[in-house]
C-alpha cells in the first residue's frame, strides 16, 4: 500500500530499537537490563492531498520500554541509553510546517520536541549515550520538551542562502510536571506525568522556554571529485527558561526557604568537520564532532558539558553503511553543589564523564546491529560509586 499512498502524499515508516546492557563492574550493582523503542511516524504531503503549496503535517508515536540501567544498575547522571523512558505508548509529534519564500523560510507549530530542530551534532548522532544527544547543561538542568517529552511550541527558520540559517522557537515551560519537577522554591508537587502526551496545557506557572540558533555549513559534494570540500558544519545557540529557579546550594544544603533566580539560561556552540573522505565516495571517512555547553552555577546541577569524538563511515562496507565512532562526553558539576556537599560532610560532586566506543554494522537494507562499550568514571559525578564498564548491543529494524 505504501507506494499508493506515497503518490498521493502519505509517507509512512516506522523502527524499532532494541538493546541488552550489562555492567560489568563499579556502578551500584551487576547486571544487565533489556531496553526498547518502537517509532512511528506519518507524514502528510498537503501539496499532493489538498494543492496546498509548502505545507507538511506530522503525526508520530512512541512506545518505549523496558528496564533502564542508569538508574538501575549504573547510577551515572548523563544516561548510558538514549532510548530509555518509562514504559508507555506516547504520542510523539504533531506539527504543522509551512513553507515560504521561496523555500528560504519556514514556521513550524504544534507538539514538538527541541531535539528535531536544535543543538544536534550529526557526527555523533550514531553513540548510544544520552550525553552526545541534548546538551547535559540543558537537559538535567531545564524541565524542556526533549525525548520523551514534546510540548506545544511555535518554530521560525529561515536559511538566506544554501550554506547558513537562523532558527528561533519557544515551547511551554514544562511538558510533564510530575516527571519534570518544577524548579520553583516551593512549588507544589504535580502528579501531572502526561503519560501518553495527550494532555496539552499551557501553564503561566510553568513558565516558556526559548532557544535560537545559528548555523553554517559547506554543501555536500554532489560528486565523487577528489576537490569536493571537506564538509564543515558549526552552530551557536542558547535557551533560555522564563521560570524562577532555586539556588542549587541552597537545595543541596535542605534550606526549608532557598533562594530563588529569576529565569535561567544556557549557550552552546559545536563544530563537525570531515578530516579525510575515502576517494571515489561521498560518504566514507573520518569525521570529528566537538560540542561545548554552559549554564550558570548558581541556580544548576550541571555547570558545563562538552562532548567530543571520531567517527569513520564506511570502515568494512562501502557507503557508510557501517560506522566506527569514539567519543568522551564530560560533565561539570556546580561548584556550589560540592561546597554544600563538603559542608554536610558526605561526598562532594565534581564530574563524571563518559567514554563510548561503538561500531554499527549494516546486516540488511532495514536490519543493523551495534555492539557498545562504555566506561563511566565517576558515576553520579563523585567517587562514591566505583567506576562502570558497561557492555551492550542493539539491533535496529526499519520497516
């Protein structure tokens, strides 16, 4: 059915994400947990269903499950697995996206989530750790529409020539309050967990979350010349929350009644580069990623977060249809936290970080295998926890 429906502007497609983990060593205990992700998406061309010229509708779902071995097994603060949430068939993205000028520009409003549109970094996009994802100085520190969460939101991108853009977007504060704990000194509890995302509410207590981004970046080699350009990509961006935040020493240390910050913030930049492409190919190589991140100290966990790394597309079977990538994601934790810590005499958080090495192996056009390894110093940012050697393998299907 499929190719019938594509004529007439519907695309299907869906995956399913499947992976055993198991900690070796260090961490809180031994073991292993299985963890899965079954994806959906739906896609509606309006030029083909009703003549609307620009326009494209998304509907997409999720069911996630399974066990999650950070919490379970390993302890560490960054997650060693991107597809771990608590189980429950969501509702993913529903959005609404028009073109115009031209194509230069575009609005995009609906349930979305930052992830699709802001601070991703292509080259890592193959690690398993959640880290190399959404910057950690944003994720632990903001209650922000990213995996598994998508909030109502309005996005703006326009692209002034085929090399650069601009993008600006703003989401409501908080998808999930009860998951996504208010960070407002004595805010109430929520049981508001918005299991299956169908409970929209725009909440002025929550506050609105901001990010804008710029971008440049060369244009893929349309051949397989040797003089193609190596491909270069950076990005600027930062978000900003509307809320009012608690000062983190003050958590740390119990005060009944914690100081409170208006607003809170974060900045990132990134850089991807191709270091060598195989010749005769437009996709085979090394490429390296860098991504560093920053958030104030006085109101969040997470100070800093940089991740960096290598990737080579292409190792053993031709057209990147097989990867091999090496990255260290590093995590700074506030210094009010450890100076809060020290005075209560338990022990004081400083940093975790994160190394991965991976290899994804094409089996079939819609089967792929990865076998992952991950070493965790520091799990939870301390040495409280011994240090975590992680061994795991996932296998994706497309369909």
């Amino acid at each position: 059915m499929r190719p019938r429906l594509g004529k007439s502007g519907i695309t299907f497609n869906g995956s399913y994400l499947g992976e055993l983990m198991g900690n070796t060593t260090g961490g809180r205990q031994k073991g292993g947990e299985y963890a899965g992700l079954l994806m959906f998406n739906l896609d509606f061309d309006a030029e083909k269903l009703a003549d609307w010229t620009g326009a494209t509708l998304r509907i997409s779902a999720i069911y996630p499950h399974g066990g999650n071995i950070a919490q379970q097994r390993v302890g560490d603060l960054g997650g060693l697995s991107n597809i771990e949430a608590y189980d429950s068939f969501r509702l993913a993205e529903v959005w609404l996206d028009q073109k115009f000028l031209s194509n230069r520009a575009s609005i995009r409003i609906g349930l979305m989530t930052s992830d699709t549109d802001f601070y991703g970094v292509d080259t890592s996009s193959l690690f398993i750790n959640s880290d190399f994802g959404a910057p950690a100085a944003e994720t632990i520190n903001f209650p922000m529409p990213s995996y598994p969460f998508t909030a109502p939101g309005i996005r703006l991108r326009y692209e002034p020539d085929e090399k650069s853009y601009i993008q600006f977007a703003a989401y409501d504060g908080n998808p999930a309050p009860g998951v996504l704990t208010d960070p407002t000194p004595g805010a109430a509890t929520s049981n508001d967990y918005n299991k299956h995302n169908t409970r929209i509410a725009l909440r002025s207590d929550e506050g609105a979350m901001f990010f804008a981004e710029i971008g440049w970046h060369t244009p893929k080699p349309a051949s397989c010349e040797k003089k193609a350009p190596l491909a270069t990509c950076l990005k600027l961006g930062g978000a900003y929350h509307t809320d009012r935040f608690a000062d983190i020493g003050d958590i740390t240390l119990g005060v009944p009644h914690p100081r409170s910050h208006r607003g809170d913030s974060s900045i990132y930049i990134s850089a991807e580069q191709d270091v060598w492409r195989e010749p005769g190919s437009t996709n085979d190589g090394l490429a390296a990623f860098l991504r560093f991140a920053h958030a104030p100290a006085d109101r969040n966990l997470i100070r800093n977060s940089a991740e960096a790394g290598l990737t080579y597309r292409g190792i053993f079977q031709s057209e990147a249809r097989d990867t091999l990538a090496l990255g260290v994601a590093w995590l700074d934790i506030s210094p009010r936290v450890a100076a809060a810590q020290r005075t209560l005499g338990s022990h004081a958080q400083d940093y975790e970080t994160a190394v991965e090495l991976t290899y994804q192996r094409a089996l079939t056009p819609w089967c792929s295998i990865q076998p992952d390894l991950q070493y965790i110093i520091h799990p939870g940012g301390s040495s409280e926890l011994g240090n975590a050697l992680v061994i795991g393998l996932r296998t994706t299907i497309t369909f």
